[in-house]
C-alpha cells in the first residue's frame, strides 16, 4: 500500500498531525521508534490509524511524504534515507497550515517564545477575538486545527519546525532573537540561523515581520536576506519602552505598571502584534495588567527564612539564564546545570561576579560548569533536586535569592523543563514544611 502521509513519532506533533491528516481522508501511517503509548493506540485503532513501533520499517518509504517529529535531526539515518530516496520530508506546522483557515501568527526565537505567545493570546482573547493558542507551548498547531480552527493562531514554532517548511506562511511573524543553541541537532549556527528565518520566506507585502533591532544577529542577516514582509522594529534595551505604532506611525509607550510582566523583548512584540490586528491601545495595557507569566519562567515558589526561591526551569539556554541573573535580586544561589548543548558560558561570566554567591550545578556531568565557573564561585555537584535545593538553602542567608535557571537541557535526569521545574517546586515545598517544623 501507498499512504498519502507517513508520520515519524508518537508524540504531541505526531498524534496530531495523524487526528488531523485521518480528519481530511488521508491514508496515514505511523512509525515509532520507541513506543506507543496505550491510549494513544487506543486513539489509532478507533481512527483506523495504522502504526509500527519498535523501529521504523519500509512502509515508511511507501508514501508521497514524511512528517517528522521535530525531536528527530537532520543527521538521523531515517532522514538521510529519506533525502536519498527524494521523499519530501516537511514539519507538522508545514502540514497544518494547509488547513487553517484563520491567520497565523507565529513567533520564533532562541528564548522568550513561551512567554510571548501566552502573552499575545491573552491580549487577543482579552479583547474579545476569536484565538487559539498552539505550537511547542502544548497543544500540537495540527492537534488545535483538529479539533477546531480560529481566525487568529498563536502559534509558538521552534527552528526544528521551521527548517522543514515549504509554503508555511504567518500572517504576522515574530522574531525574538538568536543566540547560539541547539547545536546539538543543527548541523551548524549558519543553519539554525537560516531556519529561524524561513518563518519569514513565504511572507509577501500583506504580511508584517516583527524583529528586534538590538540583536546583531538578526540586523546582520536581515542585510543579506529578502523579506518582503512589512517591517516593525523594536528596541528592547532603551528606556522607556517606546514601539512605533504600525496603524498610526506614532511613537507609543508601553505601560509602566506592565514592563515588569515579561522580557521586554516579548512585551514590546505583544504590543506591535496586537496594533497590527487594531486591538486599541487602551484594551492592550489592560490585558497586559491582568497577565501571569507562563509556569517554570521566573516564577517564585516560596520564602524560607527570607531566602526566596525562583523557578526558572524553562531556561534552557546561555541567553535565557542570562536574563534571570540580569532580572533577579543580588546574592544569588544558582541552581544550574544539566546536558550541555556545547554551551559558551562567556557571556554569563560578569553577572556572576557581581551577583552570584555559589553555583550548585546539578547534573550526571558537571565538567561544563566546573570549566567554566570554578575560581570564580564555589561550584557544588549534586545529582538530586532535593540535594541541590537543601544545598542552595544552606549556603544562603536571609536576603538571598535561590535560582533555578539551569542553561542547559533537562534530559539526564528529568524528561523535560515542566519535570524538572516541578521537581523544583515539590522538593522547596518539602523544605519549607521541614524548616517550619524545625524551627530552624
């Protein structure tokens, strides 16, 4: 048999782009490497969804084209065999988007993506509109356009996503920033550059492109590349924070009572986008006042004993726990740490000095933080949340912040950023009941 679409994974992107591609009458199969999931073949069989797990096998080539899970790299085996046999391979915002019917806005970046895509969402759905929020943030794009379309998507899309599209086009593309990451699965920075930029390649004259005007990686590539989009600037690092408003060209101040709600790179870009769609002024600064940050991204979890502790767990990267040291109170306890995706700790080297105390780095191999730490700070392994908590505690004293911002992956001893970020959350919590009960 032939299918009309094979799908790499069994994960939220994969089920999804399957419900979604089963929902329009293609013939679908499933491939999985690891396993399935009990419910969810539940979920195929009463779709008449067939599936293999345990390997991939040569059905997998018996299509017209792949959609690969955005885990899997360029350099995976499968993938090459496909290239070779010149079986198109794209992504599943690639296979949604021929099915959404309202626009898109999709936002990009190295960090503050999360963020900025909940806090968009909120000040679409504030002012009324008809929104559904999607991407890397939850629900898969193709797993909403399932169950039902919107006439606006945010839609949070990493470079995995974006390297593999075609004709994905938004309505309104974001671009945060760049730093280095995810080198690990990219081949190399220029690539990973080049794929956050595809969000902008289908764009045409009736389309807008928000960027940030401070990153020096986005200006310099900006030169290079031809965006046909319409273009909207912002400068995060100036004071106060002014956009130029796209319906009206006049400068516009973005609320005092909000800049401390977001990274103001995710602030500034909700602003514009949401101008861009004729929300009035008023009702952005009133939704921005009601926002609460998404979990796992600077959100406090307790005080013991005047020590405050930050979960930061989202931040997987230089360029996100760089903004948490910027952000957060002096001393700092950083909680830090984890699988190491060839992380250049350079930048963070400064606001350690001035505003760190000790690192408590945990993970299986702290030799990327000795290296990078070590004659700066105290460095301190430990392989538990519970150790590295206890361990934060006792090197700190009452006006102290502990900070889980660890600048790396999860993947050595959790599954992902929300278990490690909960493992936070438990194990502070635990503390805080023995410290009570202590008297200590």
């Amino acid at each position: 048999m032939r299918y009309d679409v094979v799908i790499l994974g069994s994960g939220e992107s994969g089920v999804g782009t399957a419900l979604l591609a089963a929902k329009n009458r293609y013939s679908v199969f499933v491939s999985e490497q690891g396993t399935i999931d009990n419910e969810t073949k539940k979920l195929f069989d009463q779709l008449e969804i067939e599936y293999e797990e345990g390997g991939h096998t040569e059905k997998v080539f018996q299509t017209k084209e792949v959609v690969k899970s955005p885990g899997i790299p360029p350099s995976a085996s499968i993938i090459k065999e496909l290239e070779n046999r010149d079986i198109p391979v794209i992504s599943d915002i690639e296979f949604g988007f021929r099915f959404a019917g309202g626009k898109i806005i999709a936002v990009t970046g190295t960090d503050g993506k999360t963020t900025t895509s909940s806090l968009i969402y909120h000040i679409f759905k504030q002012s009324g509109y008809d929104v559904a929020l999607s991407g890397n943030i939850g629900k898969s794009f193709c797993r909403q356009l399932y169950e039902r379309d919107a006439q606006w998507h945010v839609v949070e899309v990493s470079s995995f996503q974006l390297r593999y599209v075609k004709r994905f086009r938004p309505h309104i593309a974001i671009l945060l920033n760049i730093a280095k990451d995810h080198l690990d699965w990219h081949p190399s920075m220029e690539d990973y550059i080049q794929s956050k930029f595809n969000i902008t390649k289908n764009q045409t004259i009736d389309d807008h492109f928000v960027f940030n005007a401070n990153d020096q990686i986005i200006i310099k590539w900006m030169k290079k590349l031809t965006i046909n989009a319409k273009k909207h600037p912002f400068f995060p690092n100036k004071r106060p924070m002014r956009y130029r408003d796209p319906i009206t060209g006049r400068m516009m101040e973005i609320d005092q009572q909000a800049e401390n709600i977001a990274h103001p790179a995710s602030t500034m870009a909700a602003a514009i986008t949401a101008r861009i769609a004729n929300i009035p002024e008023d009702q952005i600064k009133g939704a921005m006042r009601t926002f609460k940050r998404p979990p796992h991204r600077l959100e406090p979890v307790a005080e013991i004993k005047g020590v405050v502790f930050i979960n930061d767990s989202k931040a997987t990267n230089v360029n996100s726990a760089w903004y948490a040291l910027e952000t957060v109170p002096k001393p700092i306890v950083w909680i830090a740490g984890g699988v190491d995706k060839g992380n250049d700790y350079s930048p963070l080297i400064p606001l350690v000095e001035e505003k760190v105390k000790a690192i408590v780095c945990l993970a299986k191999d702290c030799t990327p933080i000795k290296r990078a730490f070590e004659g700066i700070v105290p460095v301190y392994h430990v392989t538990s949340m519970e150790g590295a908590v206890r361990r934060a505690f006792d090197l700190s004293s009452e006006g102290t912040t502990v900070l889980l911002s660890p600048a790396c992956a999860s993947f050595d001893l959790f599954n992902n950023y929300a278990e490690r970020g909960e493992a936070f959350r438990k194990a502070v919590m635990e503390l805080k009941e023995t410290v009570e009960q202590e008297g200590e």
